[in-house]
C-alpha cells in the first residue's frame, strides 16, 4: 500500500500505479504471468497432504497467512490448477482439522490427498505358469467367493489347483486324458451345485499346483 501511494502522488505513474492497484485487488498472480511453476508431488508414504486451489496470488497469500511459518507449504501446478501444497500431516484428523480451518478463515476448500501406498506383491508359492498338456480339464468357477473354494477342498479327494482360461481364473479339478472320466467328474461337481466347465487342456495355463485352505 505504500509503494501505490508514492505512485499515485506522481502523475508520471499515475496509470502504472493504479494498475498495479487493480492488480492487487483484484487478485491477479504474479506467479501465473510467466513464471513456471513445479508439478506438485505426491503424498510421502506417512504423510497426509492438503491441496487448495490458488489461482490468484491473493488466494495464495490469504492460505500462507493462516497457516504457521513452520509449515511445509509450496505453490505448485496440479492437473491444470495452481495450488498451494501443505504436506507434513501425520494423521488424517490433523489434516481435516486444517482443512477446516482454512475453509472458515479464508473460505476456500482443502483437498486431502491420503499418504501414497508402495505396492507390495506377495510372492505367490508354487506359483510356475505353464500350459497344460493333452486332454481334458474339469473347472469349477468359484464366483470370486472363498465360501465356494473350501466347498470344492472339502468335497474332492483330488488336489486342487489354480488355473487361467480365457483370461479367467478357475479351480482345477481333473486334469486327464480319459474323456470318460473327465465326464464323471463333470457330472459329480454338477450334482452337488457347483458351476463347472469341460474344457480342453492345452487351452488351460496353469497357475499353482495345488492349493490348500490354509493358503486361503
């Protein structure tokens, strides 16, 4: 406010300094005429963050004077938004109590973006992938439900193993050359309610071997 009063006391900068005036009032950003700005980065693996959106650099400055020096905030370009990031939250209720915060001092809106998650794969045991040889395959499809898998583990006296066909997963019963038998099996599984499928062995890629309800 200082510098725009010395200019407008001048009549050489009259123009320049209400410009600058209009500028100021009405929020307009420095940062968004030209100068480029980093890609925000994702949540650490235990840290909440909170993003607001500040296009202006009036929504910029309200947020930074809400919030304490020691806190980690940047302003930085989220999809095609500039935003002010604020990491370092450790828990979810810190993060919420900020975001309210915010909203009521400055009335804009904190986005909590949750701490990233590594992926972690569980090595699967006996898992070797190969294509079954000649014959004939029995399946079960057990519905995405472990109810019908320790069904089939209780009422066959065969191993069970895991299978892919036709890019699904199925429960390998029988695996054999004997159509006769492939077709009792068939019919036994299909007596006792379960949704099964004769299919030709070769188009089957075996997944695990054998599969047992602890492994469940």
């Amino acid at each position: 406010m200082v510098k725009l009063s010395l200019f407008l006391y001048r009549p050489k900068h009259y123009f320049f300094g209400l410009m600058m005036g209009l500028l100021w009032l009405g929020g307009i950003a420095p940062l968004t005429l030209g100068q480029s700005l980093p890609t925000c980065k994702p949540p650490g693996e235990s840290e909440h963050v909170l993003i607001v959106i500040t296009n202006t650099f009036n929504k910029q400055r309200q947020v930074r004077g809400v919030l304490p020096s020691s806190f980690n905030a940047m302003t930085c370009t989220q999809s095609k938004d500039i935003v002010t990031r604020i990491g370092g939250f450790p828990s979810l209720e810190s993060a919420r109590n900020w975001a309210k915060r915010i909203n009521e001092s400055v009335g804009l809106t904190a986005f909590i973006a949750p701490p990233s998650v590594p992926a972690r794969v569980k090595p699967l045991v006996n898992y070797t992938p190969k294509v079954l040889g000649e014959g004939f395959a029995v399946l079960v499809d057990f519905l995405n439900q472990l109810e019908v898998v320790r069904n089939v583990l209780q009422g066959v006296k065969t191993d069970v193993g895991v299978v892919a066909y036709q890019q699904r997963v199925y429960l390998l019963v029988a695996h054999t050359t004997s159509p006769e038998k492939a077709a009792t099996t068939l019919k036994d599984l299909s007596d006792r309610g379960f949704v099964v499928t004769l299919v030709n062995a070769p188009d089957v890629v075996l997944l695990r071997s054998k599969i047992t309800a602890l492994s469940l």
